[in-house]
C-alpha cells in the first residue's frame, strides 16, 4: 500500500478509499447478477410466447401477438413500454442461448457486462453456427483487457473469421455512407456523416489539431495585438473603425474560455461554410495556419494484404478494421515505411527495420504501445506522450525498457498522484494504486498478425534441353 504520506488524509484518507473501492466491487457483483438473472427472465419470456404457438401450430402472426402480449405484461412491471422489452427479450435470448459461456464468463466475474455487448455485437455478424468458436477465443481476449480496448480487436476477429471477404462487405457497407441531421432540444441538433472508419477518423484527428492549435496559442495571438488591456481602458471608448474591431477581436481571444470539444465544433462549421478556418486566425503564431493542418491515422498493415495476396480488414490503431484497399491506398502514400517483427510467442513487437534515435525510437513505441498505456486508455499514441517510467531526472534512462506512451491525463496522474507504475521485461507496465491494488497493462497484442507466407506450389522439373 501506498505510505500514508503520499497521500492527503494520511491513513484515515486510505482506509476511507479501501472501504469505498470494496463497496463499489460488491455492488458490481451484485448488480451483475441481477443483470444476468433479468436476462435469463427475459429468456424464457421469449421461449414461452415460442411455447404457445408451438402448442397451436399457428401462424407466424399469431407468434407475434404472443410475444407482444407477454412483452407488454412484463413491461407492467419493469415501467417501460412493450416494444423496448419486445426488444430486450430478442437481445437476452441472443445472448443467453446464443452466447452461453460469455454469460458464464460474466456470471464468474471474469468478464463484465461491457464485454458480453461487445462479444455479442461483434460475434452476431458470423453465422449462428460460428457464434461458440468466436465466443471461445473473444472470452480469452475480454479476461485481459477493458471493453472499449478489447472491441476493435473483436471486430478485427470477426471480419478475419467471416467466410465473406472483408474487402466485398465493406464495399456494400459504404455505399450506405449518408450525411443526417437529428433535430435536438434547446435550437440544437446533431449532424451525423456515415463514412468509412477512416475517413471518419481522419476528420476527428484534424480537428483535434486544429482546436489545440487554437487553444495552444491564445496568449500569443493577444500578445500580437498588442494585449487585452486596451480593450477594457479608456482607450477602447474613444477608438473608431479598424481600431474597435481590432480591439474586440483582442477581446475575443483572451476570453476565450472554449473546451475543445466546442472548438472542434466551431472549426467543423467554420470549414465546411467557408471552405477554410477563418474565425480563429492562427498564422503568425508558431502553429501555424489552421489550413496546413493534415489529418494523421495509425494503421498496421499485414504485408499480404499490402501485396494483395490477402483481402483481410487492417487495424486502426487498436480502434476498428478498415478495408485493405484503403489501407493499400495509405500505405503508397506514406512516407515511411516500418517492418515490425512481433515475438512467435506473446505477439509483442520487438523490434523494427529503423532503429534511429529519437525518431526511431518513437516510431518503435508507437508501434508497440499503439495506446496511452494507462489501464483503460486508448488514446491513440500519436496522440499522447513518451514518457520515461522512471523519471530521467532521478536517473531514468532513455532506453525502451524505460519508455511508454502516457495520455496527457494519465501522465499528469503518474506525476501528481499516490499511483505508481514500474516496467518489466517485454514492455509490460504494473500500475500500483494508492491501496496497493496491482494492475497489469500488457503491451497491446495487434489485431492483425504478419504470418509466414505459403510455400510456393512444387514446379515440375524442366525437361532437358534438345542439344
């Protein structure tokens, strides 16, 4: 456990947080069995509407009367109408006759309910006869890890187990691509582009340079107006023309209290009404203009499939498949190319083709961390900070086996907080918390895996020469 020192309270700070975090674990798994025994409830509801017309012999219509009427009984009592428990009844029955041993799994704690959706959801695009393989092999990879990290792997499995090609699923599924507005409350409303993975993660990376770009250089764009002090003084009462707006824009930026989910909002607009950012005006700064700004992507691509000689999905970053024409279609475009070679064994990237220091060595960790390696986190690397595990100011070495990615937030938290982590061979970290509780964060195993290409078929032996 943590020392009482480190941490505000002393010993009165840490019992009260052992006996929250206890709590907080007991009614997880209370309120996991109650979840999984609604479900079974839910179940037989459906097998017994099934159960009455099996009895009559009747008609599909019939069947449907059936599971409305028992549907809007049990929504009597659950305070919901008969369509949202006609639903839930269709999911429960999917899951607890479709998915036995991640209900199993859940029911024994070693997976939680976030990773039965997951396995579902990802699981029910293979036939119903594929569901038992694909639930065996997603259960062992749910045990180690948080749903949101496990889900593009899942998703990556599926697509590889499914007997239709990535590649010809996905070109049906894009041309379902649509640009929808959902009218909100309060003179708001959401507008929903349907694109490829990419596409869409592209847009959300630009975005988010963008708006850090804004945030990042208020104080110089105020500073190269000549400070916000004039804005408020006398002076501001008696300027005219150019001067007044000059001073109101001034204003403007050093009250600038945005987040950056409403900057990136702002700047989406600003881009697609004006065909360039122009509200926020970042070109004598050191970021530069908003409109150099170029979107980045992570992606792992098998060689097979860069070469052609597979069709499968390539891996996003640890966040979903994208199909291998435009994986292809980056790949050509990059201007660096990295080989990775994984250990046999674990998976984990050992090495590369580039070792070069700094460059190469971030490259490389990149490519093994993929995420912040917070346990939880997946915040893409590209996007976070390499971190030095132990601190190089207290003589921590700039050397892999004392390197990983940390999020802003969790760099932050290793700095500042009672947690404390160590790395041991292979890249794996062990979180400590301030009650002493251990967290491994194994280096992500990628969802896609570079395997040894086929031998080529036997020839047959060249007939002799006619001389």
């Amino acid at each position: 456990m943590t020392d009482a020192a480190e941490t505000p309270g002393g010993e009165d700070y840490l019992a009260t947080l052992a006996g929250v975090v206890a709590g907080v674990d007991s009614a997880a798994r209370r309120i996991a069995a109650a979840q999984i025994d609604e479900l079974r409830m839910l179940a037989a509801a459906g097998r017994l509407a099934e159960a009455q017309i099996a009895q009559r012999n009747a008609r599909v219509q019939v069947h449907d009367m059936a599971l409305r009427s028992i549907a809007a009984e049990v929504g009597g009592v659950m305070r919901v109408t008969d369509r949202t428990v006609q639903r839930r009844i269709g999911e429960a029955r999917t899951l607890i006759e479709g998915f036995p041993a991640t209900v199993e799994a859940w029911e024994q704690g070693r997976i939680v309910r976030g990773h039965a959706i997951a396995i579902v959801e990802t699981g029910t695009s293979l036939p119903a006869e594929m569901w038992a393989e694909f639930e065996q092999v997603a259960i062992s990879r749910c045990v180690r890890d948080t749903p949101n990290r496990v889900r593009g792997e899942l998703e990556i499995l599926a697509h590889r187990m499914h007997p239709r090609s990535f590649a010809e699923r996905h070109e049906e599924a894009a041309a379902t691509r649509c640009v929808r507005i959902v009218p909100g409350r309060d003179g708001m409303s959401d507008v929903i582009a349907t694109v490829p993975t990419v596409i869409a993660e592209g847009i959300h990376d630009r975005l988010t340079q963008q708006a850090r770009a804004i945030i990042d250089t208020r104080d110089e764009r105020v500073a190269a107006r000549g400070g916000a002090g004039d804005a408020f003084g006398e002076a501001a009462t008696t300027r005219t023309g150019d001067g007044d707006r000059d001073d109101d824009a001034t204003t403007i930026i050093a009250t600038d209290q945005r987040s950056i989910d409403q900057v990136r909002a702002d700047v989406l607009a600003d881009l697609l009404l004006a065909g360039t950012p122009v509200l926020d005006d970042t070109r004598d700064t050191t970021a530069g203009p908003l409109g150099a700004i170029r979107a980045r992507v992570q992606i792992l691509v098998p060689a097979a499939t860069l070469t052609g000689e597979d069709d499968g999905p390539s891996d996003l970053a640890g966040r979903s498949a994208i199909d291998p024409a435009t994986a292809r279609t980056l790949a050509g475009g990059a201007q660096i190319w990295e080989r990775l070679f994984h250990d046999p064994t674990t998976g984990v990237t050992v090495s590369t083709d580039s070792y070069r220091v700094p460059s190469g060595m971030r490259r490389f960790l990149q490519a093994r961390d993929q995420h912040c390696r917070f346990p939880g986190c997946r915040v893409a690397a590209i996007r976070c900070e390499v971190d030095h595990t132990h601190d190089h100011a207290l003589g921590g070495r700039t050397e892999l086996s004392n390197l990983a990615h940390l999020c802003q937030r969790h760099h932050s938290m290793k700095q500042f907080t009672a947690w404390r982590v160590r790395q041991l061979q292979g890249g794996v970290l062990e979180w400590t918390s301030p009650l002493g509780r251990i967290y491994r964060e194994d280096a992500p195993t990628p969802a896609v895996a570079f395997t040894p290409a086929a031998p080529p078929p036997p020839t047959a032996p060249a007939e002799p020469a006619p001389f």
